[in-house]
C-alpha cells in the first residue's frame, strides 16, 4: 500500500502540484511586441549570389488590396512609406552591393518608400532599426536614396508582393508589386 506525500498534515503533495500547475496556466501569457497591433501577416524575400558569397533578405509586412483604392488612398502619395504594413520593411545584406546604381556597405537598413503619383519613386535605406511604420522616421539616418521607375501593371496583384528576379551574371532586381504598381530596384553584387 502507498502513502500519500504530504507537504504538512493536512496537504497532500499532489494537490499542491495541481494547485500550482492550475495557478501557473492562468497567469496572462507575455504579448510580443507589437503583436496586438500586427494585423498583417509577415513575407520574406531572399536571394543569394554564390561567387560574392552574398545573401539578401527582405522581411516585410504584407498587406492585402481588399478592394481599397491603394496608392494615392490608403497610402499617400509623395509621403514618406514604410514599404508594407506593421514594424519598417527591413533589408540585410551580409556583403557590400550596388543598390540602385549606389554603393551600399553590408548590414541591415530599415526600406521607406515616397510613392509617387508620375513616373519615379524614391526608395530610402535608413540606419534605424525595430522601427513601427515610418512614425518616427528620421532623414538624419539615411544611408542613402535612389529614385526608380514606377510601371503600371497590366493586372492588379492582391497582397504586396516584394521578391527578386532571376540572377543574371552579377546583377538582380528587387521588384515590388502591389494593386496595379510595380517598381523594380537594380542590385549588382561586388566581388
């Protein structure tokens, strides 16, 4: 026969531990930051180049059209973006490349866009990181600003979509789409 473990005379061991797990999945969980704010879901853009053994990533916010008129409404025109929804889109480069046509030193940047209503677009890679939205933008931080085409597309693309072309020698493109705008950014890897 076994004899219950007791704590003192009148608490049985288990109903100590039961008490104590019951108390512990009731204590509120921890919120991840900004989690409670993040209504759309996260994309990632990557690509690699093996002869300059460089890999770029893209993380960003994906928001979805869902019949919103998109530039010009939902996101102004000739204001400072933060290219997505939620946190700034960020980019990391672990090499040294050519963005854009200008040089740009290995590291991650927060990506802000200024959309524009005619043909360019700036793009902005800015040293502040962990950044929600383009709130707390600040030009101080710029590394640097290339401005690119903007293309009408002939279909509309449901969620912001950012990805990059084929690599072709040492070059690639990152393109961004969204509704019925594209723009495309010329990368070149050094070796």
């Amino acid at each position: 026969m076994s004899i219950p473990l007791y704590l003192s005379e009148n608490i049985p061991f288990y109903l100590f531990v039961g008490l104590f797990l019951f108390t512990g999945c009731t204590d509120p969980k921890p919120q991840e930051l900004n989690s409670e704010r993040r209504k759309s879901p996260i994309a990632i853009a990557k690509t690699s180049h093996e002869p300059s053994n460089t890999y770029i990533k893209i993380v960003y916010g994906q928001p979805y059209k869902n019949n919103r008129e998109i530039f010009g409404e939902l996101v102004p025109y000739n204001e400072v973006w933060r290219t997505g929804a939620n946190e700034a889109t960020e980019i990391t480069t672990t090499n040294n490349i050519i963005f854009g046509g200008k040089p740009l030193d290995a590291g991650t940047y927060s990506v802000f866009t200024i959309p524009k209503k005619e043909n360019m677009w700036t793009v902005i890679l800015n040293s502040a990181l962990g950044q929600w939205g383009a709130f707390d933008y600040d030009t101080s931080k710029d590394v640097l600003r290339v401005d690119v085409p903007k293309q009408t597309a002939e279909k509309s693309t449901e969620a912001l979509t950012i990805r990059f072309s084929e690599t072709f020698e040492d070059e690639t493109n990152i393109i961004m789409e969204w509704d019925k705008t594209k723009v495309t950014i010329p990368i070149e890897f050094t070796n």
